[in-house]
C-alpha cells in the first residue's frame, strides 16, 4: 500500500509540473540550454510592415490649429459636430465614423478617412484645410482602440489604449501577463476585417514571431490563451491529493481496527 501511495504521488507530480520550455516567450533552438555572449546582437529580425487603418465604428480626434481668427474658422471645436461615446467608465469625444468610413465637418460635408492610416487622414486634412485656414496644423488620433484577452491571463477584460500600433507583447503586458497555466503555443485570435471574423492561432514561444504580420494586434481583436494539459491536475486534482490521502489513511486505520 505504502508503494501504491508513492507511485501515485510521482504521477500525480510528473503530471502536473510545467516545463520552462512551455513558459518562456520568443524562444530560439535549445537557448534553454545554451549561455551567450553578453552585450551583443546575436539575431536581427524585420519588423512585419502594418499600420492600422480606420474602420466604421472608430473614434477618431481631430485638432486644428491655425492662424485663422477663430470666429471664421470653421474647423473649431466651437462649430465641430463632435459625437461623445461612452465605452465602459470612459467617455471619448470625436469624430464617430460611419458605415460608410466617412466623417462630417460643419460647411464642408462628409469627408472620406475609412481605409486610411492615422497619418494619411491628417496629411489629407491638412490639405484640405489649407484651403479654408492660413497655416493650418492638424493633429489626428484614434481614440477607441481597443483589444479583449479572454482565459489564461491574470487580468481578462477589454483593454482601450490610444496606441494603434500595439503588438500582442504590450497587450499581453497591459493584461498583467499571462498564467503558468497558459498554452502559449496555442494562442487564438478572432480578427474583424471587413465585415468577416477570421480565426488565427500564434505560436508565442517561437522567436519567429517576431516577423510574423499578426505580431501586431488589430482593433478588436479578440485573444483567446488556453491552458496546458496540466491545468486540471494543478487546479483541481493537486488540491485533493490531502483529502485523498487523509480519507485512505483513515479506511486503512479502520480495517486494521476492524481485522485485529
């Protein structure tokens, strides 16, 4: 008996131990294994080319400065038809784009930014602006950039952030991380575009992915961490092993009680 109870305390460790293999992010070969030199470059990867661009449904906040009085300029924020939106406990104010992918300015009309990087709206706008304000200045930033990170991470919930060239590293960051329990191999992203949802999987242990064109989160993606194999040992089974143990440490006492 006292070897049965050994043998099950062994595969009840062996299985619910996680190696650092499955933990470490960005891994290279067997660099588990290996020492390197200190202070020196040993890889460069290219940084995968993306810039978001702006979909219906984004809030974006424009600026204009000028050195047009502001009685006659139409761009003010005095006269700017503005939409205020609440998402979640945060109100943002600016301009809501339409299905369309067009926003409105007061004289003007709607004015195309849907399909644009940030950068491309303001140089289009300062264009057009200068046709109405002498040296005019525009300041463009989208305001409801927003991804969700859904199971083994220690904060799930939706992250707003201002920054519209997040990678999955800052967002994983902006989460508080990851769990030991995660399968980091595994890692499911839902990705709206165009209307359609599409489903990708990421390999988060692999320094390749460094290159890779989904390093770059985009606006409501949806990240899903699953765990490993060894979460309902460590979560569950692990936390009855003393009750296990317990209750047939005391049927043996009672049959020994019992036999003699």
């Amino acid at each position: 008996m006292r070897n049965l109870f050994i043998l099950l305390f062994v595969v009840v460790l062996g299985a619910s131990c996680v190696p650092n293999k499955k933990i470490v992010y960005l891994q290279k070969g067997d660099e588990l294994n290996e020492s390197f030199p200190k202070d020196t470059v040993l890889r460069v990867y290219d940084l995968a080319d993306y810039e978001y661009r702006v979909q219906p449904e984004d809030i974006l906040s424009i600026r204009f400065s000028s050195l047009t009085k502001e009685e006659f300029d139409i761009f003010s924020q005095t006269n700017a038809q503005n939409t205020t939106t609440n998402i979640g406990a945060i109100s943002l104010s600016g301009y809501l784009v339409d299905k369309e992918g067009m926003i409105q300015f007061p004289e003007i009309g709607k004015v195309k930014v849907g399909g644009r990087t940030v950068h491309e709206i303001k140089d289009f706008l300062q264009e057009l602006a200068a046709d109405y304000l002498t040296q005019p200045v525009v300041n463009v930033r989208l305001l409801n950039f927003r991804v969700t990170l859904l199971g083994e991470v220690n904060s799930q919930g939706t992250i707003n952030t201002y920054n519209n060239n997040m990678t999955m590293m800052e967002a994983i960051g902006l989460a508080n991380g990851l769990t030991d329990l995660a399968d980091r191999k595994n890692v499911k992203v839902i990705r709206q575009i165009s209307g359609n949802n599409e489903v990708l999987y990421v390999n988060l242990l692999d320094e390749q992915y460094l290159q890779n064109s989904s390093f770059f989160v985009h606006q409501n993606d949806i990240i899903i961490v699953p765990p490993l194999k060894q979460r309902p040992f460590r979560k569950y089974f692990g936390q009855n092993v003393a009750l296990f143990l317990s209750s047939a440490s005391t049927l043996l006492l009672i049959i020994n009680l019992i036999t003699n």
